[in-house]
C-alpha cells in the first residue's frame, strides 16, 4: 500500500502576462507548497475502485471523471502497464478553490503510480501525463517551491521558505478557474522580479484577485480579514480562489489568527500549516 500526501498549491504571486490563442494565458507564477493536503492511499486490488472520504468529499460526489481516474487511466496507457489499484481519496481541502484541489490529487496518484512501478519521479513521460492533465499538474508533482512560466508547466525550482507558518482560509465559495481567466482585463502589469522569494512575493500580486473578487466580493472580506491579524509576511488570494491565505512571522501568530478567524468567520474553512 502506499500513501502520498496531495500537498496544497498556493500561488505567492500570479502574474497574467497574456493571452494566448490556444485558450490559456501566459503566467508568471511563484508555486509554493503547504505541508499538508488531502490524502491518497493505493494498493493493488483484484479490480478497480475509487473511494471519496473526508471532509470535503460531498462536493465531489457523483463525479465520474475526476481527475484522479484521469491520471491513473493516463498512467497505465503511457507506461503500458496492468494490473488494477484499489484508490482512496481522503478530500480535506475544497474543490474548486485555488490551492490545487485536483491537480494535487492527479499529482499525487501520477507519483503513487510511479513509486508502486518503480518509475522515477522525473521520468519526461511522468511530466508529460501531468502537462495533459493540467496546467497546475506539473508544478504540484514536483511540490517544490518554483516560478512557473508558460501555462504554469514550465517550472525553475527556486529557494523557499520551508517551515513558514501558514493559515489558509476558504470563505465556502467555489469559482471557476475557466470564468476567472475569462474575466481578466487584458493588462500586462509587469513581471515577477528576481531575488528573494518574500521580498518578490510582496512586490507581486496576484492578478486573478480582481476577477475573482467580482464574481464572488466575499473573497475581499477575507483578505481584509486576514490583513488585520499580527503579524503577517504575506497575505493574498491563491490560484483563481476563492482560498486565501496568510504566512505568518512566527507560530503564536499564525495560531492566535486561527482563533481570530474561526470567531469572526465560524462558517469558513480554515487550515494552519506551514509551508513546504
Ligand atoms: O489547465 P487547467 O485544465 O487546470 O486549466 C483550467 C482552465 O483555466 C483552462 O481551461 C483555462 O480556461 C484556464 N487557464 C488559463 N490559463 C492558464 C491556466 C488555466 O486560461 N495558464
């Protein structure tokens, strides 16, 4: 048996450079990772099986084509192996909110997959199923902090900020990545500078936030949110949204904002963590 954490995707900055004929936009993006996600569990079986639990299974209920079964039926077709997997998906995080969801889940079983098959994790036909399956695909195999170019795929691992404390808050919306893009304004504002990671991230932005915020206004009360705790080295909307998230100078104050959302914001989902 074996278990892979799908560890969540946040973007410290998103930068839309342009908009591209093939339907994606080109990106200039810093991929970070939180130490923390859903989780998946396979194990070879007499038949194939997919099983959803968790706290945020429900929202998936239903789906016939996730994005899991994608990447296990891609997976044996280019490495033209058999044998069936017994697959389980504990879904804590959102779907559809910004931090990966499903791209980590696909990357996660592509890496599963390869472990069980004793395939290397940088084997090109690997990064090629996950360039297939999505933009974000590639950058969460990897889980490593990088700046993302092209649709994202295109990736140069950069120094990160292991051990950074981190709140991730979910105001129970969920967006469309497809209407958020289609809703950028068309402004090239500039590139993500070089240097160090923080002092970048700050300088950035993520411009998906304006879009996404029209479609759901209820993403700003939660940055404003999160702007008022101690404390704060980062705060900003990840990926498409709606999650947004808070890296914190130090433990005590990532905790005491736990605390400070959950009262104002009870109904939100919330995950403190730090980052990868
Ligand atoms: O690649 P993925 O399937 O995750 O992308 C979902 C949707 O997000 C795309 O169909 C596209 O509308 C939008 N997208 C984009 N530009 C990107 C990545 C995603 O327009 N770089």
């Amino acid at each position: 048996m074996i278990e892979e954490t799908a560890w969540a995707k946040l973007n410290l900055a998103l930068h839309v450079r342009g908009r591209r004929g093939d339907g994606y936009h080109e990106l200039e993006t810093l991929f970070a990772f939180v130490a923390d996600g859903d989780r998946l569990t396979l194990a070879p079986a007499e038949a194939d099986s997919f099983t959803i639990t968790g706290p945020c299974a429900a929202a998936l209920a239903g789906e016939g084509d996730n994005l899991v079964t994608r990447a296990r039926d891609l997976f044996r077709e280019r490495f033209a192996v058999n044998g069936a997997v017994a697959i389980t998906l504990d879904k804590r995080v959102p779907v559809a909110s910004g931090i990966g969801g499903g791209s980590a889940d696909a990357a996660a079983t592509l890496r599963a997959l390869a472990a069980m098959h004793m395939i290397d994790g940088g084997d090109p036909r690997l990064i090629q199923c996950a360039e297939e399956l999505g933009s974000d695909v590639p950058a969460c195999v990897r889980s490593v902090t990088a700046l993302g170019r092209g649709r994202g795929e295109a990736l140069t691992p950069v120094a990160g900020m292991a051990g950074t404390p981190v709140l991730l808050v979910n105001p129970g919306v969920g967006v469309s990545t497809a209407s958020v893009f289609a809703r950028w304004d068309g402004v090239d504002r500039g590139a993500i500078g070089e240097g160090d990671l923080l002092d970048c991230a700050r300088a950035g932005r993520n411009d998906l936030e304006v879009p996404a915020r029209a479609l759901q206004p209820v993403i700003g009360e939660v940055l404003t949110l999160l702007e008022e705790q101690a404390d704060t080295l980062l705060v900003r909307m990840s990926g498409s949204g709606a999650t947004c998230f808070a890296l914190f100078a130090s433990v005590d104050a990532r905790d005491a904002a736990v605390r400070g959302v959950a009262e104002a914001r009870p109904d939100s989902w919330r995950m403190a963590s730090e980052l990868l």
